[in-house]
C-alpha cells in the first residue's frame, strides 16, 4: 500500500511540475512570439508585397504567417535565426496562397506606395520602376530573385527551399537580371 502512495506522489509533483513548466514554456513563448511581431512585422509585410504585389494580399499572407508561426514557435530552435525562420513561413504562406487562386488579368496595375513602409526615403533608384519589373517576371524567377536578395539565401539555401538543383536556381537568377535589365532599358526609353 506504500508503495501505490509514493506512486501517485511521485505522478501529482511530475504532473505539478508539468503544468508549472507549460505555462512557462506558454509565457516564453508569447514573448518571442511579441517579439516577432515588433521586430519582423515591417520586413514581412515589405517581403510579402514584394512577392504578392499588392497591399491586401501581402497583409493577408503576413497575417497567416504569424499565425503559423504562434502555432509552431516551439519549433524554432534558435532564436538568433528567428528572421530566416519567419521569411520561410512568409514564402510558403505566399506560395499556397497562389496555388489557390485563380489568374486573374489586372489592367493598368499601379501600387500604393504610401501604403509600403519603408525605412529610407532617400532611395537613389525609382522605386516603382524597380517593382513594375519584378511584377513583370514569371513567378519562379521572381521568387528565386526575392529569396537571394531580400532574405540574403545563398543559391544552395534557395535550391533546398524550393527543391530544385542549385544550378537551376545560377540559371533563374542570370535569366531573372536579364529580364530585370530589359524591362528597366525599356522603361526607360519609354
């Protein structure tokens, strides 16, 4: 009879000390979970528009993504990469998102600029130059163009993200600045 006693002692402190830890892994993780949201919001909302190229559809996949990311916070395991994490969920997030739409033809596509935040207004390139460009690239090279230069991923990063060769993605990239140059020549000459 001892020994059951001891038993349900021993299972009440572990189940004591679980609860205790559950709502303190539950607190820390709100908190990173905060911090996230401080830190990156700008970043993902500027990634997201980038990608989706409109300001409805990149609040929308922000909004997914942070709610991805409260769902599976406990599987980031290093927080210093908390930024590469949450631009991961950011992409995929995109990625179904225009899996499920339908194509729809837009005319005179024009963006609100004033709705983009940005962190410096002393830009030396024009900005929506820049952008009607990279609106204007198939998906997967603008996707392989955003992923290295926006999210700093070196080719075999993208190549894993994406899963495809790594010099599929050396090939996306010189194709994708080939087409960035001709548009900007062109609308220039325009």
């Amino acid at each position: 009879m001892a020994g059951k006693s001891i038993e349900v002692s021993v299972v009440e402190n572990t189940s004591a000390r679980e609860s205790a830890n559950d709502s303190s892994n539950a607190t820390e993780s709100m908190r990173l979970l905060s911090e996230l949201v401080e830190s990156h919001y700008e970043m993902a909302y500027r990634y997201a528009f980038r990608m989706s190229g409109n300001a409805s559809d990149a609040e929308e996949v922000v909004q997914q993504a942070y709610l991805i990311a409260q769902q599976r916070i406990g599987q980031l395991r290093d927080p210093t990469k908390a930024r590469s994490w949450l631009m991961a969920i950011v992409r995929t997030t995109f990625l179904k998102s225009i899996r499920k739409r339908r194509p729809q033809v837009v005319d005179g596509h024009q963006l609100d600029w004033s709705s983009v935040p940005t962190k410096s207004s002393e830009m030396t390139f024009d900005q929506e130059r820049l952008t009607m460009a990279l609106d204007s690239l198939p998906i997967e090279y603008r996707l392989t163009v955003l992923m290295f230069y926006f999210e700093h991923m070196s080719y075999k990063e993208i190549a894993d993200a994406l899963g495809i060769a790594t010099g599929t993605v050396m090939s996306r990239m010189s194709r994708a600045k080939g087409m960035l140059k001709n548009q900007l020549k062109r609308s220039d000459h325009e």
